[in-house]
C-alpha cells in the first residue's frame, strides 16, 4: 500500500529540518524565523521496498490573520489525506495552547500518529513530557534535529 506521512505542529518546531532529514535534502527551507513554511513541500523516502510520500507543512499558529489561518488550513489538509502523521513538538518549551488545540483536532482526525519531541539539545526546564503524560501521550519519541549554534 502506497503511504503518505504528514509532519505538522506549530511554527518553528522543526518540521522543515525534520522533512530535509527524512528526505536527504535540503529541499524544505529551515530558518529560526517562525512561519516560514507557507505551503506544503513533498519528498519521498523509502523504508526497504517501501516508499512513502511525506509531506512537510506550514506552521499550525493560533493567529487571526487570513494568511496564517490559510497555512494552518493547508496543513490539516494534508493531515487529513496522510495515513500517519508526525506530530512534531517543542521539547525545550512547556506545552502551549497552539500544541494542546493541534492535538484536540489531530485526535478528532481518528488517525494514528507519532508524538515527536524535537530540540532536546536545548537546556531547558521543560515540563513538556509531564504535560503530555497529563494528557494520555506518554508514547513519545525525542529528537535532536539540528544543534543550534550560539
Ligand atoms: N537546537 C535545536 N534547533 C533545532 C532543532 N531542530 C530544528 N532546529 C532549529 O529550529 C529552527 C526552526 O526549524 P524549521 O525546520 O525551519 O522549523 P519549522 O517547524 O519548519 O518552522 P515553520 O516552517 O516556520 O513552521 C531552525 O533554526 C532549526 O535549525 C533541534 O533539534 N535542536
Ligand atoms: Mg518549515
């Protein structure tokens, strides 16, 4: 069967890095500048025989500017037509109303997805993994995508 994987999760977590990465390349732009994505980038990558589109996507932010609600639009979209999803979180940064609504709507999809905590490189006193386990994902895997370079 021919898979699709979304990445989503809101601005400047890592998605772009996350896609670049899966794919070998550097066709998505990564930047410390949130909201970069505007609309979606496709790769392919192979697991053995099986390859699987993946789909990079626009920031989901809880904003009320047209451009902003159309990014986030375009990012469900692509949730919605993938067979999983790759729910990509700040793991340096406490969970946020943006992530937990991204989650409400992600689990009203009814599909299975991987929870992600990216940046744990970065120093912090995060209580992300409490508040997930709060919330009933205690299923989690952790990245490091990219160490930032001070
Ligand atoms: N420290 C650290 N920085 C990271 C990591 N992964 C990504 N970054 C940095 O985080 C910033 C945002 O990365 P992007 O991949 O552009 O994030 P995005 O989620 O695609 O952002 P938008 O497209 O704006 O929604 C970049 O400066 C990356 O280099 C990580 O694991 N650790
Ligand atoms: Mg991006």
């Amino acid at each position: 069967m021919f898979t699709s994987i979304a990445i989503i999760g809101r601005p400047n977590v890592g998605k772009s890095t996350l896609f670049n990465k899966l794919t070998k390349s550097r066709q998505a732009i990564v930047s410390d500048f949130s909201g970069l994505t505007k609309d979606r980038n496709y790769g392919y990558i192979s697991f053995g025989d099986q390859k699987s589109l993946i789909i990079d996507t626009g920031g989901i932010a809880q904003d009320d500017s047209i451009l902003k609600e159309d990014i986030a639009e375009q990012a469900w979209i692509a949730a919605e037509e993938s067979n999983l999803i790759i729910f990509l979180l700040d793991g340096s940064q406490n969970l946020n109303k943006e992530d937990l609504d991204i989650l409400t709507r992600l689990r009203k999809l009814n599909k299975n997805f991987i929870t992600v905590l990216n940046k744990i490189d970065k120093k912090s006193e995060s209580l992300i993994k409490e508040d997930l386990v709060k919330k009933g994902l205690d299923n989690f895997l952790k990245s490091v995508l990219s160490i930032q370079k001070i």
